[in-house]
C-alpha cells in the first residue's frame, strides 16, 4: 500500500428518496438496504481498505452521525471523521479534506467518493482507481469515473469525453449534462461518447487545491485563512467559522464543468448509485415474476416487478399489484408506483409540511 494514497468517504446526506426507511436521524449510508448484511458505509470502507492504508481513509459526514460513523467503522481513526457544521453540497466538504490533507501531505493523491453506491466488482473498481491515482501523480489531472450506460437512465449525469485517448484508457472530459430526459438520454446512449457520472473523483491535492484558488476563490480563501488550524484541537472551531460563509454548491458546477483539465476513466465495475428504490430493485435478486422482497415473511399473490421492503418480523401479504414500491416501517407505510419514485422527494417535503419533521 502506498502511504501518499488517500480516501476520503462523502458520508452527510439524508437520502430522501430512500424514505421512510432512510431518515434524517438514520440515513440510507447506515443501512443494509440490499440485505447483504453490511451497511452501504461499511460496504464502500471495506472496498477502500483492501488497497488504501486504513490510517489514510478519513470519512466526512455531519456531527450529528459521528457516532453512527464510529461504530460502523470501528478501524477508522476517531480524528479521520470529520464533522461538516452543515450541509452544504459536495464542494465545501471536498475542500474541507482537500486543504486538511495540503497541510499534511501535499504530495498526496486523494479518492473522493460517496458512502453510499454498490459497487459489485471490487476488483475491478480498484484496478480503475489505481490506474487513475497512477495517471493523476504524471498529470495536472483531475480525474473521474465514468460508467458505461446500460440503458437510457434519466436520474443519472452524463459526461461526454473526446474519442481519443491521452493515455491509456483515460480521456479528455468535453461536457457535463444533468439528468436528461428520456429522449435525450436515449441519443446520448446511442452516439456512444457518453458516460454516466460515478460522483467518484481522483486527483493529487495540491492540483484540487489550485483549482479551487481559480474556480471557487473566495472558498478557497476561507480554507487557506484558517489553514494553520487544519490537524490541531482549533479545527473544529476553524471549521464552524468558515461554513457558514461557504457557497451550496456541487464540486461538479463549482470545478469539474469549468476546469480544462479533467479527464474520465470508462469503467464497469457493477455500478450503481443506489439513489433510489428500483436502483434498489435493479441490485436485488427477483422471483419469478419479478418482485424482489426485503424482509422474511413476504407473500406475493398475483403481483409483478414489485419492490418489497418490510421488517423481517412482519407478515407482508401482497396481492394483485404490478411495478408498485412497498415500503413498510414501524410508524410510515409507503406505497407508491415505480415510476414515480423520483417523486418521493416530494412527498416527504409535502409531509414535512402537513406533519412536521415527525415522520422524517
């Protein structure tokens, strides 16, 4: 293992669409969603700590789930988890590790990757990111992965890359799209210069560190004034300063659209970002009719392509129902259409309103 290799696991997000199981005192990052009996954190720790030094995995999260990290993640080092004050989108939290790390080890290279994606090929997953850490030490680089489409999926960004390659199987990123349509989605499946966005990030420290001074200045100058606090007991202080004036916003708008040095990797490695609930169903195995069913004591009469999620203690008898999510807890029932589900988000925004955050 290489000592100047380092990890940091994106772990705040609430998953809203991953209600009512995913909650905000509890979120899907926590839970074994697919049943494997690892929760999708101690999934993508595990995947991490077969080629990364364990001493080098920081984890970054909200102070509020500190302790959920270190019970879940008992080898990470109490100081390697690092409480955001707020939530403030993917760029905030990547400057965060990236200038506490500068201080360390500006030499390093960093893996940038959210907690909660599946990942069914390990080996294959770290063989990319070996090769990108490789790529990015040679290079002023800022690398990410990209997944090769397997259908026109329209909760999913896409990245467009040059057809020639700079080096071996790494490619010069020419545009970013959000989340098309259908039709748009399916034209991009079909030119075949399109990749989906992993969300996964790979560069050495100090090139993240200089295109944050030129794309995100006055962040970086928050960071780099507080920067002799970074790795001693003031951090947290220094911290809880600097949020407050930080920018919402994605490192994705904030760099990666803007930088003229990003470059993608193709890569398939059984990816998914587990975003949503048939990105659960598509991960999960099926019966014959295609249901697939959380829980120990589920009975399926006369329904199809159904997803089932239900405590293991509870009957679930299911009748007559086609593409439908069931989702059961202790205090919510969810039943919705399956494609509807990128519509749970507001759901829960409409029961925030009419029942306050009770159910959330």
């Amino acid at each position: 293992m290489n000592n100047n290799q380092y990890v940091a696991i994106m772990a705040g997000g609430i998953g809203s669409r991953f209600w009512p199981v995913s909650r905000m005192a509890y979120p899907k990052q926590f839970l074994d969603i697919l049943g494997t009996g690892r929760t999708l954190i101690q999934g993508t720790f595990d995947r991490f700590a077969k080629f990364i030094p364990v001493s080098n995995i920081y984890v970054v999260t909200s102070e509020e789930y500190r302790h959920i990290v270190a019970e879940q993640l008992p080898g990470v080092p109490a100081e390697n988890i690092l409480c955001e004050p707020s939530r403030k989108n993917t760029a905030p939290c990547i400057a965060y590790i990236s200038f506490k790390l500068a201080a360390l080890n500006p030499q390093g290279s960093l893996i940038c990757a959210p907690a909660d994606h599946i990942i069914l090929d390990d080996t294959a997953f770290n063989k990319v990111c070996l090769e990108a850490m490789d790529f990015v030490v040679k290079h002023r680089a800022l690398i990410t992965l990209g997944i090769k489409p397997s259908h026109p999926n329209t909760g999913y960004g896409y990245i467009q890359f040059e057809q020639q390659p700079v080096s071996d199987n790494v490619y010069q990123v020419k545009t970013f799209t959000e989340k098309p349509n259908l039709e748009i989605a399916r034209t991009f499946l079909q030119s075949g210069d399109f990749l989906w966005n992993a969300g996964i990030f790979v560069w050495q420290i100090k090139n993240i560190v200089e295109a944050f001074e030129k794309y995100l200045p006055e962040m970086s100058e928050l960071f780099v004034t507080e920067s002799a606090t970074f790795n001693t007991p003031a951090e947290k202080e220094a911290i809880n300063r600097i949020y407050p004036q930080c920018t919402n916003i994605s490192i994705d708008y904030g760099i990666m659209e803007k930088a003229d040095n990003v470059y993608i990797i193709p890569s398939s490695f059984g990816w998914s970002d587990l975003g949503t609930w048939n990105s659960a169903y598509d991960n999960m195995e099926h019966d014959y009719l295609g249901n697939a069913a959380a829980g120990r004591q589920i009975m399926v009469i006369d329904s199809t392509k159904c997803m089932v999620h239900v405590p293991n203690e509870k009957l679930v008898v299911l009748q007559g129902l086609d593409d439908f999510i069931v989702v059961d807890t202790k205090d919510v029932l969810l039943i919705c259409k399956k494609e509807k589900e990128q519509e749970i988000k507001e759901y829960v925004a409409e029961v925030k309103r009419n029942k306050g955050d009770r159910f959330l």
